[in-house]
C-alpha cells in the first residue's frame, strides 16, 4: 500500500462529518451512501486487484472499525459510570432485560461476528505467513539492474538440465528496464525457436532454453539468461547468488501483484551473505 493513498482516503471518510451539518445529511445517513463512501476509501487506499481481493479488505476495513468503534463505546461508558448511576439508568438496566428484538440481534448477532472474526484473523495470519517468504531481489546484467518482489517457492525445482543451475521465474513485463525491447519482442512472438539462428543480440550470449512440464502440460520450453549478479535481501541480510538463471514468463505470476517473481530454494542455500548494502 502507499500511505498517501490511506491518508487521502481516510481524509475523504472524515469529510463526511462535515456533510452531517449541510443539506446533505439525510442522504449521507442512508446505509447505501456509507457503503458507497468504504468501497471508494477501500478502492483509493489499495486499489481493484480482483473482487476477492477488494471484498477481502472492504470486510477487513469494516471489522477494524467496529471494533475500534466497540472500544471506544465501551471505555467512554466505563467512565461514565458514575454519571449514568445518577442518571438512574444503571437501575433502569437491571431491571429491564431488553426487548425481544435486542435479544434476537444478540443471538443471531453474536455467532455471525464471533465467526467472521475468526476467519479474518486466519486469513491474517496465513497473509503474515505469506509475507515471510517474500524478499527483495536485485537482478544486474549488461550494468542495468532492477528491483523485485520475490515468493520463496519450494515446489519451484526447475534447473538448467545441463548446468545443473537453479531458475528463478519473472515476469518478462518487469525486466523490460534491463532486457531490450527488440529482445523482448523476439521472445513473446508466436514461434521464437523456429527464428533463434536468424536473431542476433549481445544478450543472446547469455541466453539458455530450459525445457520443462506444468501440471497437466505437456513438454515445453522456457527462455532464461545467465545474469552478472543476483542479490536477495532476506532477513536484513543481503544474499548474493553467483550461479543462477533467470527464467522468463510472459504471464502475471501473482494476480494482486504481491510479487513479481518465484525464487528457487537453492538459491537462498547456495548464495553467500554479503556485507555490502
């Protein structure tokens, strides 16, 4: 998320108390004006992924406010106590019970509430999980460098069959700062392996092709280079992997952008820890 985003749309939320003194309260109170109102501030402060991911965080946006709210609610009437005992209601509360349709919100209420919080905070924690297998990744070749969101996969076994090199996967869209666009073009037409003798490029040298096979694929064949250097920033250490290759996919890898490529396991064993930051 950006924090200009969150402020801004938090900025918006607190302008609807302003309206509350206009002619425009009545419609700001309507539950279909407040709805409107979350879903903007929730679509400004991270965006439209895809519907899961914006429902995901319009439930979570609503939860943490009602909590906060409920937080609130209650320390403001716990010190209120005494003005409450004064006011006679504190007597008034023990003798009445509370009517039949306050018991039934309660009832149905409280199951609903106690089970969305439940899933919420695993879906918070599995996201927390989620996130420590995300690291950064700096990839240099021909001195261009580029900075990734990387997914420590350990179902990612693909390796050079002839050099025995590990191949990490990324988004062919976010090394368009460091590959060349006449690269980049060969690379996403229909047939590149019927065209390769005929194409000449200084990358080319570094190029290899890494046959493999998906879950219910057959044999296919994917483009990788050799980079000059590989850097994985990890647990506030930086891990420098010397032997490695960069497999190219043309595809989104993460459909939120959570990251942007999948880093091999052998990588984070095999790299050296390096000082420099």
């Amino acid at each position: 998320m950006k924090w200009l985003n969150v402020i801004f749309s938090a900025l918006i939320g607190s302008f609807m108390i302003f309206l509350l003194f206009t002619p425009y309260a009545e419609i700001i109170n309507h539950p279909l004006a407040k709805i409107f109102v979350s879903c903007f501030m929730v679509i400004i402060s991270f965006g439209f992924k895809r519907f899961r991911f914006f429902i995901q965080n319009l439930l979570t946006f609503y939860f943490v406010t009602f909590v906060v709210g409920g937080v609130l609610i209650g320390t403001h009437y716990f010190f209120e106590f005494s003005i409450v005992l004064e006011d006679h209601f504190f007597f008034t509360n023990i003798h009445n019970l509370g009517d039949a349709v306050s018991w039934l919100f309660i009832i149905i209420g409280f199951p609903i509430v106690w089970y969305f919080s439940r899933s919420q905070f695993d879906q918070l924690e599995m996201t927390k999980i989620h996130y420590e297998n995300i690291v950064n990744v700096t990839i240099e070749i021909m001195n261009q460098s580029v900075i990734l969101r990387g997914l420590i996969d350990s179902g990612n076994q693909l390796y050079d069959p002839i050099t025995k090199l590990p191949v990490m996967i990324v988004e062919m869209e976010k090394l368009k700062k460091i590959i060349p666009e006449e690269v980049i073009e060969f690379l996403t037409q229909k047939n590149p392996l019927e065209s390769l003798e005929n194409f000449h490029h200084p990358l080319m040298s570094k190029m290899r092709i890494i046959p493999y096979r998906g879950v219910g694929q057959s044999h296919q064949f994917l483009f990788a280079f050799r980079p000059d250097k590989i850097f994985i920033e990890r647990d506030n250490e930086t891990i420098y992997v010397k032997k490695a290759l960069v497999g190219l996919n043309q595809t989104k890898l993460s459909s939120d952008d959570q990251y942007n490529c999948i880093v091999h396991p052998k990588m984070i064993q095999s790299g050296k820890i390096d000082n420099v930051s």
